[in-house]
C-alpha cells in the first residue's frame, strides 16, 4: 500500500511539472508591479480560508489578488474566473510557489516526513540508499540530474543531513511551517524547541547547491550548519 501511495505521488509530481505555467486565464505580476495598482481604493471581494489571499475589485468585472505572504506575486484575473478558481481552490502553481516541498506536500507532516519515504524518493531518481556513502554518492549523482530531479534530491537530503545534525543536538525535532502562497505548504526544517533554536540554516544551503548551482559539497553543508549550531550552543549549556 505505501508503495502504491508513493508511485502516484511521484505521479502527481511529474503531472504538476508540466501543468505549471500554462494557464493563460490570468495575468501574473511581481509584488514591486504590484505597488501600481492603489489597493487602498479597492473594495473587498473574497478572502480564501484556502490560501489565505485576499481580492479586490479593481472594476466590476476585473480582480487584484493578493497572496497571505510577504512579497508574493500577484493576479489580475476576471471576476468569473476568479469565482470558479475559488469554488474548487485550482490557485495557480507560481513559480515562488513551485518548491520541493510544495511537490511533496503529501509527505510533509511527522507522518510522512519518514526514512522509508526518502529511502523511495532516492531510488526513484537513481540513488540505493547507504547510510555509509550517502553524501559521497549523492553529491555524484547531483553532477548529472536534470533540474526537476535536482529538486526531489533536496527532500532527502534535508532529512538524512538533518538526521545527521541530530546526533549534535539529540533534543531537536523536525517542524513544519506553513507557506502561505496561492497553494500552501508545510515546509520541514530542524527546530530545538526547548531554546528555540533553528536548523533552518540546513534548508537554505541546499536550495542554494541544488537550484542555485552554487559550489559547495554536502559534506561542507553539513560542516557549515554544525559550525553555526556549535557557535550558539554555549547559550544554553
């Protein structure tokens, strides 16, 4: 049965990737184009218990709406299309919104967040599993996955880095913080309740090495996140 459920999340994954982007029933603008319109002056329209987003008429037939996240991107939509998109919560897959962790919604909650699923992640984009290797392997394998693979190998390696960091830090547990773009998510990070203290830097590095291209190995990732908990640990020992 969980094999089943992952093969049509992965299924899922790949029907997403080609959907995003191609609805043209709407006009996408940036939050700094947004700054045009005087949203002051507009009357209220719907506010989404979905998403969290707001819209506003800026005629009688046309809408501004507003993601519930700092920045987001924005819409221009008809009012009828809007109306529909509300009904059945099809807000479109921005590119801000179109995370890995967002591709895998599915999977991130304390349930699903879980060994055996990343261990499926791995080999479905190449990679057997070994505890021993898994940073050497995975960093050769990174040279030659395509940009949408690149992106299913952050999962895991949030969770089998962040593993790692527990053993530092063996009070620390995985949290999930709720994105609020036009489809929300929980994003997972690695959070020591008791001081309130952040793993979060984990998340950053590997977006920058996996969808950023920038040059840094996972074993420097790890050695840089330990070198930042290590620094703040004397606070609370």
């Amino acid at each position: 049965m969980r094999t089943l459920f992952f093969i049509i999340l992965i299924t899922k994954f790949n029907i997403m990737c080609a959907q995003i982007n191609t609805n043209k029933d709407y006009l996408v603008i940036s939050f700094e184009e947004s700054k045009k319109y005087d949203i002051r002056n507009m009357k209220d329209h719907e506010y989404s218990d979905y998403n969290g987003s707001t819209s506003l008429f800026i005629d009688e037939n046309t809408l501004f709406v507003f993601p519930n996240i700092d920045r987001g991107s924005c819409l221009i939509i008809s009012k009828d299309k809007y109306d529909e998109m509300f009904a059945n919560n099809s807000f479109p897959v921005l590119p801000e919104n179109n995370t890995p962790y967002f591709l895998y919604k599915d999977l991130m909650n304390k349930e699903g967040f879980t060994k055996e699923n990343m261990i499926n992640i791995l080999k479905d984009i190449g990679l057997h599993y070994n505890e021993d290797t898994f940073y050497t392997d995975a960093e050769k394998l990174s040279k030659s996955l395509s940009e949408d693979n690149k992106k299913k190998l952050i999962v895991p390696a949030l969770y089998f880095i962040g593993e790692d960091l527990k053993n530092l830090c063996p009070n620390a547990n995985w949290s999930f913080n709720k994105r609020w773009y036009f489809n929300p998510f929980n994003e997972p990070f690695l959070f020591y309740e008791d001081h309130f203290f952040s793993f979060y830097y984990l998340n950053v590095l590997l977006e920058r090495k996996l969808l950023e291209e920038k040059k840094m190995t996972f074993k420097s990732i790890y050695k840089k996140v330990e070198k930042y908990y290590l620094k703040e640990k004397w606070k609370w020992d």
